[in-house]
C-alpha cells in the first residue's frame, strides 16, 4: 500500500505538474466565504459554556488535575451534582 501524501504538502513548482484534484484533496482542504475560514467540526452549541474564574483551595485544583485531561468537565459535573442540576 503506499505512503499516504498530507494533502497540504506542495512540492511542485510549474502550474503545468499541479497535482490532481481529487476527492480526497477536497475533503481535506479548507474551505472559505470571502477572507473567512469556514471551520469543519462540532457545531457550536445553543448553550456554550462560559469562561470564568474562580478560586479553588489548592488540594481540590490538584485532584482533579491529577485525573487526566478532562479534569474541568469533572468539576463541572461535580458542581451539577451539588447543585442538583441535570447532566447535559
């Protein structure tokens, strides 16, 4: 099988050897309305989450660091509980 090519590698100089345009190029390349970049993914929620501060005794920040990535989501929900909220 051969070596998969990453489709933003350019290695050609004259317009005449540009590679060819296939489906796979089009699938990974980006996509734009005007200067703005169109961002393929997860669609943004109806209730994003919202960024704030808050001071958290030293012990508590570092167990839930010590859990791996993710460890915010974790109090999050810690905090849902708490609070008596349903999971999203």
């Amino acid at each position: 099988m051969a070596k998969k090519k990453n489709a933003s590698v350019s290695t050609w100089v004259d317009p005449d050897d540009a590679p060819e345009l296939t489906r796979e190029w089009f699938e990974t390349a980006d996509f734009y309305e005007g200067d703005r970049l169109i961002r393929r993914g997860r669609p943004k929620s109806e209730k994003p989450k919202q960024p704030t501060s808050i001071r958290l005794d030293a012990d508590v920040l570092d167990y839930y660091r010590a859990t791996g990535p993710g460890w915010q989501s974790r109090i999050n929900q810690a905090l849902r509980e708490a609070a008596g909220l349903q999971k999203r």
